[in-house]
C-alpha cells in the first residue's frame, strides 16, 4: 500500500504481510483522528517491527521467567526514582519496600534507581521521601529478564591504524559508504580491534557471517529490563534493526557481503529495545551506565526513549525521566564515551517544536503543546553529536528531522523519494540482517548464506558516523570532545538546498510545518557542519 510508513528512526521495511495488516488497521483509525494526514505523509507513532524472536533469545526468556521475582503480573509498572543527589541513599531498597515497591536495579554514581510496583499509590507514597527528586513509571510491559552470560574470547589486537583495503562481494551496492570515502579510508585506517563501540539498539545478530569476528561477548549486554545481563547471547536481536546497524559500523572486510565503515574495531551489542523495538528510560539508562563502565569508546544511538518523544523538563510527569537519562548520558561522556545519535524521522525542527503528535508512542497518540523546555532523548542531551540523514543526492533526506543546534553533521540515511539515482536505484542503505528474521525484510540481498537488507532512517545515518568516530578514536583521539570536534571539522561542507520546494509534500509530521533550512555553508539545521567524510577524518 503506501510504502512511505516511516517508523521512529527506522522505515516500515521490514514489516511482514500480517504486520502489514495490522499496520493498516493503525493507520485507518489514524486517519480518522488525524485529519491532516495525507496519502504522501508517514506516520511516526509506530515502532520498528519484527516477525517474533529468535528460538535461542525465547529459551532465554523462558528461563529468566521461570527464574525471575522481579517481574510480576497484573498491573505491575516500572519506575525511575531519581534521587536529590547523584547517589542513592544506603536505604534505597527499605525505602522502595515501604512505598509498595521492589528496587530492581541501583545506579548509584548517577542518583537512579529503577523500581517495580503493582501498588498505585506507590510513586505518591516515595514522594513523601525528602531525599527523593521525581518518581515516573515508564509505563512499560513487564520485561523478561535473561540471567546467561559467556566469556570473552582471546583474540589478537589489530593494531591502530591498520590498513583494510578492498572490498567485499556485495560493496557494489554500498552507495553510501562511497559518498563518505569509506573505502579509501580503510585503505589507510580500517580501525583497531582495541577500539569498542557499543552499538544501543535491538542487540546484534553474533552469529552473523559479516559481524560475527567482531562482537565481543564480555561487553555485549541485554539492558532491556533496566538490569543488564551480560552477553551476546541475551544481547541477541530479536528485531533486526540492530544487526542493521552494527553492519554499517563494523562489518568485517573478509569476502562476504559487505564492507562496514570501521571494519576492524570490535562492537558489542548493547541491548536496549525490546522485540517490539520500544527503547524505554530504564533500558536507555542500564546501557549508558553499562558502557560508561566497560571501557565503550562510542556509543550509536538510532532510536529516541519511550514513551515520549519530547520529554519536558519542566514537566512534572517527565522531569524524572529527563533527568536520569541525561544524568546517565553525561556519566558515559564524562568516562571516555563518545556519544552518537539519530535526529529522528518525523521531519520536525528540533529547534522549533510546536506540537507533538506522536507521543507516548507505545499508545495511542496524544497532541500536545511542546515548546523550547521540550527535548528529544538522546539527541538533544548536551555533548550528544545529532546526525540528520541525506540520499545519494546528497540532500537532506524527506523524513529527517533537523535543527539549529541539534544537528551536528549529515551522514547517509537514504532517501526512497527525491534521491533515487543509478547508484541507489531503491534510494536505500544496504546492511547486515538476522537470517532468521529475513522474512520480515521487504527488500532482501543474500551472500551465501549471509543476508542483508535494505533500509532507509536516520537510523541508517548515525551508524556511519558513529563508525568514523571509531576511525577517529583508532588514530589514538578518544576524548569524546575531541573527536566530536574532529568529526565536525573534517566534514564536507554542504549548504541549505536552493530549491525547498522539494520538500513540500513532507511537512512536519508533528504539526505540519514547511521544512525550512536556516544558516550557512559552515553551519546550516539541516546539515550541521557537513557530511561526514572519512578519509578526512584518518587524515588530517
């Protein structure tokens, strides 16, 4: 039907025929709600979607319920608890018990603590608490928690530096990888294997042909539940979007399918959606916590935390949940993790925002006023580098959002409806997907037995950036400020479109406004300081 359903930082895909259809029931009451929906528009209230699990990710939620307290039934909700002071007082568990709840992980250098309860009196009753600042649920379903890790392996470190010439049998197709000079880049810089980046997304696929070489196990994590079990097996992905996105960072050069940006750094899969592919406060802040303590040198962000996209900070409802994510991200940053994320794909001026239609999103939509307080997680944290997504034209893409102050630099997103060109016939981003979730992928490539597919989002776009700042990090340069800097000051300048009347037909999701491109060719909201570029960035 209409092939433009654009999921938050992700595109409709992967959706299967019987997704398909209930994607267009969604659509058809949206439609009745929402009169300035038009056939050329995209929705963005729904989620990345998936087929269902893979069997060894349901044996591992089988156990941990069949093992685990913590989750119960019933109307059973899980909660932020922001403390006062950036530390939880040694009484944290006796004071969540009195209030009707359990104290399900403790985040103790940030002042966070995630909590469960059945009790509705249970955030008013811990509000009584003095040392307390702001108690939120997460309104979220109880999470099965995953209770398997493994060791890491022993292998051998790929020195800095070193070079990964070549290509693979499916590099023909990387359009993308092209237009940011990834090949000549790993000719010189393929990225060392002493340089992690944690990949917070879906999980990661481990046994994939193409990324198998590179997942460390030790630093993979399942931080879904807001408690984080350790390993690539409960950080599998049961979604796909993630595997999509470790491809594009750290695909190994080795033959098969294709090539990613920083082929020999090490990735780990932090897993923070859920199957559904929600990515809620508790999950957002175990993976910042978790890669701020397992020596992660960069972080890819291609989501935004449920359950709403502008989280206010002067919002009673929201200031809790704000304020521990951004606590959380700010500890990573503070400890050597560069932070890289998605603008969004609503088509929305972050630095303008008027209204948001979409949120919370694992509901049904809710319109209400936002404003400049207003802020979307994690892209709008301080010290966050934001990337907006173009085509093969290099434009902004139709469905990427942007902003002055929020976009840092542009990267290859795809673009399925103003930039198809005999380089990207589809206008989409080819990279790595589970084999047993190819059924869900509507534009399919095999290798062997290796799969890919192709998908369009500024979830697409942050991968690539995220991998030269893994190039960047393998020249020895990991101060997060610093390679933040280097990323933007080795970027092709691109300036504002000539014509904006291309964009016509896809105003704002949110509230319809004409997409507007303000500033120069040094710094415009639409492509920040430029498009990354990563032979600049191994060279000068």
């Amino acid at each position: 039907m209409l092939d433009i359903f654009v999921f938050i930082l992700g595109v409709s895909d992967s959706l299967n025929p019987r997704k398909l259809q209930l994607v267009y029931r969604q659509l058809q009451k949206y439609m009745k709600t929402n009169r300035r929906f038009t056939r050329n528009r995209f929705l963005s209230h729904l989620r990345i979607a998936t087929a269902g699990m893979l069997i060894i990710a349901a044996a591992i939620a089988f156990l941990a319920a069949m093992t685990t307290t913590l989750v119960r039934a019933g109307s059973a909700q899980t909660y932020i608890v922001l403390y006062k002071t950036q530390s939880v007082s040694m009484d944290a568990a006796n004071a969540i018990a009195k209030a009707g709840g359990v104290l399900v992980a403790n985040y103790n250098a940030i002042g966070v603590v995630i909590a469960r309860s059945d009790n509705d009196a249970f955030r008013s009753n811990l509000m009584k608490n003095s040392a307390i600042q702001g108690v939120a649920a997460t309104e979220k379903f109880a999470a099965r928690l995953p209770d398997e890790g493994v060791n890491n392996s022993a292998d051998a470190l790929v020195t800095p530096n070193t070079p990964a010439p070549g290509s693979d049998n499916l590099s023909g197709l990387q359009w993308d990888m092209d237009q940011i000079h990834a090949p000549e880049a790993r000719a010189i810089n393929g990225g060392s294997s002493s340089i992690l980046v944690g990949d917070i997304d879906t999980g990661l696929d481990y046994t994939h042909p193409d990324l198998a070489a590179n997942v460390d196990d030790a630093a993979s994590v399942n931080c879904v539940s807001g408690v984080p079990v350790p390993g690539k097996v409960a950080a599998n992905d049961d979604n796909g979007h993630g595997t999509h996105t470790a491809g594009t960072i750290a695909a190994a050069l080795n033959g098969i399918g294709i090539v990613g940006v920083a082929p020999n750094v090490k990735i780990a899969g932090i897993k923070a959606g859920n199957a559904a592919g929600f990515f809620f406060p508790e999950a957002v802040v175990c993976s910042f916590m978790w890669a701020a303590t397992h020596h992660v040198n960069v972080t890819n962000n291609s989501y935004f935390a449920d359950p709403w996209l502008f989280n206010c900070r002067n919002d009673a409802e929201q200031r809790a949940i704000w304020n521990a994510e951004r606590r959380a991200i700010k500890y990573a940053i503070s400890q050597g993790v560069t932070v890289v994320a998605a603008e969004g794909n609503q088509a929305d001026d972050l630095a303008h925002p008027t209204q948001d239609a979409t949120s919370p999103d694992d509901t049904n939509p809710v319109l209400r006023t936002i404003h400049n307080d207003c802020a979307v997680v994690p892209v709008e944290v301080p010290g966050v580098i934001g990337v907006t997504a173009n085509g093969n034209l290099q434009l902004k893409s139709f469905y990427s959002s942007y902003g002055v102050g929020s976009a840092d630099v542009i990267a290859p997103g795809g673009d399925s409806r103003l930039q198809l060109t005999a380089a990207a016939p589809n206008g989409r981003v080819l990279s790595t997907y589970p084999a047993a979730l190819i059924g869900t992928c509507l534009r399919p490539v095999s290798d062997g037995g290796a799969t890919y597919c192709y998908l369009q989002g500024t979830s697409m776009a942050s991968p690539h950036a995220a991998g030269v700042a893994a190039l960047i990090a393998s020249r020895g340069i990991t101060n997060p400020g610093t390679v933040a800097a280097k990323l933007q000051n080795t970027a092709d300048p691109i300036d504002c479109p000539p014509d904006l009347s291309i964009y016509a037909f896809f105003p704002a999701v949110d509230n319809g406004a004409p997409q507007v491109c303000q500033g120069t060719l040094d710094y415009n909201s639409f492509n920040g300081h430029g498009q990354i570029n990563a032979l600049n960035a191994v060279t000068q």
